[in-house]
C-alpha cells in the first residue's frame, strides 16, 4: 500500500502503526518521527512560521487570504504520478496545513482514485476515533485497536491517580499570542483531565481569539503557554509580548511562578502524543501527585524572582528548564 500524509498527526498515527515503510509522501511539517522527514514533500506551506512573529504570520496569512491565494503549495503532479492508494488530510485549521478540498481537487484526475481521508477530531475521545479511522483507511484496524488500548490505559492511570487530589487550580492554556488565542478543541479536555479547573471553554469548542483582559479576569493559578506551530525558542521570543500587558504581574500564576511554557508538539497535533500531553499537564498541575512524565527539554518555568526586576523585552530570561517538582 502507498499512503501520503499531509498533515503532521497522520504521519504520527500511521509510524506508530508500523505504516511507516508504506508512507511516500508527507507535509514539510511533518518531522516526527526521525523517518517521517526521509519521506517525499508532497505540500509545502508559504509562511514560515519558524523565522516569523506570531504578527507577522498573521499579516502574511491575511494577505494571502485577501488575494486568494493558497495558503499551501500541493505537488499535484507528483501525486498523479505515484498516485497513493490512501490520502490523510484535515478539514479542522485551514492556517494549520492544507485542507481536505484543495486534495480532493488533487486527487480528482488519477487514473485509480486515492482514498481521502479526513481527520478533524475536535475531543481526545475524536483523537482516539481518529487513530481507529487511520487503521481502518490503511488495512490496520489490529494495531489501530491495540494502540488505542495502550492510549486508554495511560489516560486511564492519570485520572486514577488524580482521585485523592482536594485541590483543582485554576488553569489557562494559550495557544497564540498577538493575536491572542486559546487552546480549544482537545486542550479543554486535557485540562480537565489533568485535574486541573478550567470552566470557560467547554471540550470541543474552537480555538478562539480573546483579549488580554479574559486572562486578567480568569486569574489562574497556573498558565500553560504551548503556541500553536511553535518549539520553545519560538515561544521565548514571543513571551514579551505577554508579559507587556497590563495586569501580566498581578496574575497568580505569575506571582506564584507557575506560568510554563511547553513544547507544542503534545498539544498542536492530534495523534499518539496528546496523551503524553495529558500526563506533563498532569504533572505541571499536581506535582505532588506525578514525577517522570516530562521529557527533558519539553517544558521550562518561569522564575518569578528575576521577573519582577527585568523589563518585559527581557522576560525570556526569566524562564528556566523544568526540572519537575
């Protein structure tokens, strides 16, 4: 079987499934894991993010929308050429990668069509369900079983471990910043899950932008800072601007210094490794309760100490690797 994945998630579902040697083609996002990225680009976005602020992704995304123009180059003759029997694409972001219409339209001339098909889950249970309809499409339905039995288990032991919590901090996740916007569809659900408070943004509503003031009237006692799109050294740059806003010292989170920035991967891309974003949620919410679940280099938490004497352009100094606890 042939299989092209032109989204970051899909290409995750199906190496886990053991489908990586029947994968050709995949996004240039998509660079987990190590053999995802030996694979064929088959689509290309034209803002990157990587060297962009989060402003300037936005005025170039605008400008492309108000010209029509695609917010993704797709290799259609090469997808005609090797046509693959299977196409995972999404229908949830179009500012995440390419969109399920622009491949169909792809696809449309092949001489055997491709099987498209479409990943949008908006919960961790659609997640789950997501991972079924990726095994089902490519001939894995065994292993698509197996591997989200494994996924329930671990969600299973942090819920369970959670039972003898008396305290639920109130908790905030942001997922970008100028614009500001928050972390919906699965995000709720992990927040909830990882014992944490959260009663604004039900599970599955969309990620939408807010103002600064939302924050400032929220008051959470913890603040999760995973930007869409965005590794560490990109959420550091962006980190002045947050701590700019009026009313940024006199958060709880900030006094208190829990405030965390977290690597975006667990949280931005809808496959296997959202689960290892409940259980670093977990740890970050209730660490007397977890330990381990935090891969080296995922999170780093800032030092209120050095906050309150740095200007906010300087506010990337403040923040220091987790060591857990």
């Amino acid at each position: 079987m042939k299989i092209c994945s032109l989204l970051p998630s899909g290409t995750e579902i199906l190496f886990a499934l053991e489908l990586g040697g029947d994968v050709i083609g995949v996004s240039d996002l998509c660079d987990y894991p190590a053999g995802a990225k030996a694979k064929h680009i088959v689509s290309h976005s034209k803002v990157d993010a990587s060297v962009l602020s989060s402003a300037e992704v936005e005025a170039e995304m605008r400008r492309l929308l108000e010209t029509g123009e695609e917010l993704y180059q797709l290799d259609r003759e090469w997808l005609l050429e090797n046509a693959p029997d299977v196409v995972l694409t999404q229908d949830l972001c179009y500012f995440c990668e390419i969109d399920a219409g622009q491949v169909m339209e792809a696809v449309d001339g092949m001489l055997h069509a491709a099987r498209v098909t479409v990943l949008q889950p908006r919960t961790l249970e659609g997640i789950l369900a997501s991972i079924v309809q990726v095994g089902e499409a490519c001939n894995a339905e065994v292993r698509a079983g197996e591997l989200v039995a494994g996924l329930r288990t671990r969600i299973g032991a942090v819920t369970a471990a959670l039972e003898i919590a008396d305290v639920h901090p109130r908790v905030f996740s942001i997922e970008g910043v100028d614009p500001l916007v928050i972390g919906g569809h699965w995000i709720p659900d992990l927040l909830r899950l990882a014992g944490g408070s959260q009663d604004r943004y039900p599970p599955g509503c969309p990620a939408q932008r807010i103002g600064w003031g939302d924050v400032v009237d929220y008051a959470p006692d913890k603040l999760y800072i995973d930007l869409c799109s965005s590794d560490l050294a990109r959420n550091t740059r962006e980190a002045p601007w947050l701590a700019a806003q009026t009313g940024w010292h006199g958060l709880p989170a900030v006094r208190s210094g829990e405030v965390y920035m977290i690597d975006h991967v667990y949280f931005s891309r809808p496959g296997p490794r959202v689960v290892q974003g409940l259980e670093i949620m977990a740890q970050l919410t209730h660490p007397g309760l977890f330990s381990g679940l935090i891969p080296q280099g995922a999170v780093v938490k800032l030092d209120p100490r050095l906050a309150q004497d740095l200007p906010p352009e300087r506010i990337a100094e403040c923040f220091k690797p987790y060591t857990g606890g």
